[in-house]
C-alpha cells in the first residue's frame, strides 16, 4: 500500500481543493447547486481519487485511479473557464488557479506514465 501523503501529486491537488474552496465562496447565491458544486467534486475528486488509488494492491489499479483524477482535472478546467465567463472569477483568480490545474494534469500525466 502506497501512502499517498509523499506524493507531490496529491499535495497540489489538496491545494487546489483548498483554492477552488476559497475561490467560490462569493459565487451568486443560485450557483450553490450548479457551478459551485460542480468545481468542487471536481476539484475534490482530483486528490480523493488519488487516496483511493494509493489503497488499490497493484499498479494498474492506482493507475486506472490517477486516471480517473486526471479526467476531474480536465472537467475543472472547463468549470475555470466557465466561471471567467460568467464574471465569476476575475482574470487573476482564473490564470491562477487554471495554472495550478495545468500543472497537476501534466503531474498526473508524468506519473500515469511512470507506473
């Protein structure tokens, strides 16, 4: 069993979680259920799916899991992007958090691709 805490994947993912947390806070009101709640899966699923993978026996478990992280990254991408559009997260908020979710996308690349 892996332990996922010595994985610098994780911590950026965990990071970012925070981040998207933090970022939607002062979305409107009627974006609870929508977009607000959609980044965050996404957000959390990227370091969950990681945790979850860590507990799997063999490498092609975890990697199916890194895998499935690697998708919610992409799905947070286009929600960054959504949330520019919609006036919800100004330009500085979206370049930042979007260059955090580019990294960890080529993070979990490189791993995916390692094991």
């Amino acid at each position: 069993m892996r332990d996922y805490r010595k994985y610098k994947v994780w911590e950026l993912g965990h990071e970012i979680t925070l981040n998207v947390y933090k970022s939607t806070q002062n979305f409107p009101k009627q974006e609870v259920y929508g977009i607000v709640s959609q980044m965050r899966r996404a957000a959390y699923s990227i370091p969950s799916n990681i945790v979850e993978g860590c507990g799997r026996e063999s490498d092609a478990e975890f990697r199916r899991f890194l895998i499935i992280s690697q998708g919610s990254a992409n799905e947070l991408e286009y929600f960054t992007v959504l949330a520019k559009d919609l006036g919800y997260l100004e330009q500085q908020g979206f370049a930042e958090l979007n260059d955090k979710v580019d990294k960890i996308r080529r993070s979990l690349n490189n791993l995916i691709n390692k094991i």
